[in-house]
C-alpha cells in the first residue's frame, strides 16, 4: 500500500483535506519597532491596506500602521492560530481580547458569528521582530455552524511536547495542540469543535526533528484524512521516496508512516481528522453548507455586524507594557507575562 498519497508544493495558503478548509503561513522578519507598536521603517512603496507582497521580508498586510488583520467577521468554522515567534494581539466583538505568541496557541469558534482582529505588534525596539504563525480553519459540522462564538487559549507553558529517541539517539519533538501520540495527550480544544468528538480523531502537531533523525506517525482509522507539511529542512524519505522542503504529503491513514530527516534540522505541521464530509460553500470569511446559507450570512452580518465593534479602534492594539494575557467574555483574566 503507497503510503504517500499526494505531494503538492506549499505556498502561502496550505491545501488541506477535509474537515480542515487550509492553512495560512506567515513568516515575516520586521524590523525594529517605533515605540507604538509598529515598523521603524518607511511604508513607501508598500500597497497599505492590501499589503502581501514581501517586501524587504515583511508586509503590513490589511494594517496601516500596525502590521496584521484589523476587524473582520467569521461565521461558520474555527481558527486555530498556532504563533511560534512574535506575537498577535487579538479583540472580538465577544468583548474578549488577549495578547498571545512566542509558542501558544488560540482557538476560536466562529460559530454563528464573531468579528475579531488580529494585529502583529513589534514590541523590541532594538532588534528585528520576528513572527511564525500558522493560521488553520477548521470547518464545522452543518449541526454546529450556528453555536455561541468561543475563545480559548493554548498557553505554551500547558501544551504538551512529547520527545521521541530513535535507535541512533537523536530527538524528534512533538508538540501536541490536539490529538494523542503514545503516552502524551493534548489539551481539550473548543466545545463545539469537530475535534471534540475523539472519534474524530482530529490531530494537530508541530514537529521538529534532529538532522537524520527517524519517527514514526501512528495509524489512524480508515478514511481518516493527514497531512505533513514540510517547511523547513532539507530532505525527508517516507515510503522510499525522497522529498525537498516546501511540501506537503497526503499520507495513508491505516499504515504507520516512517519519516526519516534528511541532513538539516527538519520542521513539519501535522494535520489529520475524519472528513465531515457535507459540502462547503465559502464565501471569504463565511463558510456555510449552501449558497443560500451564505446569502443569509452575509445579510446577517450587515444587519448586526454580529454584535458590533466594542473598541476604540478597527486596528485596535493593546499597550506596550503589557504581556501575555487573555481576557475572557464573561470577565475572566489571565496573565502570563512575556
């Protein structure tokens, strides 16, 4: 049985199989920050507003001043945004907000409803600002797509890695957002997520491995759907086919996969779920089960703006002192320091 169904090149946007829609990966270097949060660096030459070209190693994206995502709404399915450098300060028409990055985790089901920002805030003044993130939207389940929108956070400090030795010795972490490998067991994701049910069997994994080193993906069920997406590295060999970085490989979900890395230090994202297998309309941020649906949605949100605006500002930041927090809906606080 070929264990490596597809190979496709990566690019901004990842294809992903169902019950995932994609994933976004941004990886910008920025340079140093003004003192308010954003680029000390002249904005010439840039499309504000609708910035993604990259240029000199960074884009501001939808922010004018800040660089990020100022409001938008999402209906219909989850995000879950995954910031292993820099940081992203989030508000939401829930009343939510939270400042998150270097290693945690978010998760956010949009449910029937939710505009939210997310702007990427360059705190060092003295050195570049980093930022790795990966966005994934999860789809939900017709039944779910109208629960009460949800935030959650993944605090990097309560996130399991496991740590797998192959017979040489050398080390393969595995970070565990969701999902179970040998005795390691991630933590609980949203409510009403499709990743709730273990029957799912929703997996997702941020893995790093030693040059050379071996590890094994575990079977899953029949017709479950997974991905390893290779970002960074040299050379992987799975099922005696070699593959360069930048890709991504549809595995067999009823066989046990041996991944072995090549010469560099090898990165990957490991998505894996049972399809939902309803069909999915999408309509930028709005994915529903039909063309009406959407139209529904769309008039929804020009109706009430799902709950309106509760900050000052649509590119709202919070103050540069402060560090990794997250403010609930119902008042709740966290406080995590930088």
């Amino acid at each position: 049985m070929k264990l490596v169904k597809e190979v496709r090149p990566l690019g901004f946007h990842w294809k992903t199989q169902d019950p995932f829609l994609f994933c976004a990966h941004h990886h910008d270097f920025f340079p140093e920050g003004n003192g308010d949060l954003a680029p000390k660096a002249s904005l010439e030459g840039r499309a504000i507003g609708q910035d993604f070209g990259g240029k000199d190693g960074w884009s501001m994206y939808h922010g004018t001043k800040v660089p990020g995502f100022p409001y938008h709404p999402h209906k219909g399915f989850e995000t879950v945004t995954l910031v292993e450098r820099g940081l992203v300060d989030h508000s939401d028409s829930l009343g939510a907000a939270g400042r998150f990055g270097e290693g945690d985790v978010q998760w956010m089901t949009a449910g029937k409803g939710v505009l939210h920002s997310e702007m990427f805030p360059l705190l060092k003044e003295d050195e570049k600002n980093e930022l790795l993130l990966f966005q994934i939207w999860l789809n939900l389940p017709s039944v779910k797509k109208k629960v009460p929108a949800h935030f959650k956070m993944m605090w990097k400090e309560d996130i399991p890695v496991h740590i797998h030795k192959d017979g040489q010795g050398l080390s393969t972490s595995i970070k565990l957002v969701c999902g179970s490998f040998e005795d390691s067991h991630g933590l609980e994701p949203a409510p009403d997520s499709w990743a709730a049910d273990p029957a799912n069997e929703v997996a997702i994994w941020h893995i790093h491995a030693q040059a050379g080193a071996t590890f094994h993906l575990p079977k899953a069920s029949e017709g479950v759907n997974r991905t390893l997406f290779f970002y960074e590295g040299e050379s992987v060999e799975v099922g005696q086919e070699v593959i360069s970085e930048k890709h991504s490989l549809d595995l067999e979900s009823t066989q046990e996969v041996k991944v072995i890395n090549g010469k560099k230090p090898g990165k990957f994202l490991f998505l894996q779920g049972r399809p939902i297998g309803e069909k999915v309309v999408q309509h930028g941020p709005f994915v529903m089960n039909s063309n009406l649906e959407i139209q529904q949605a769309v008039q929804e949100y020009q109706r009430t703006q799902f709950g309106g605006w509760p900050w000052p500002e649509t590119e709202y930041t919070h103050a540069k002192e402060k560090g990794r927090f997250a403010l609930h809906a119902d008042g709740r606080k966290e406080e995590k320091g930088l």
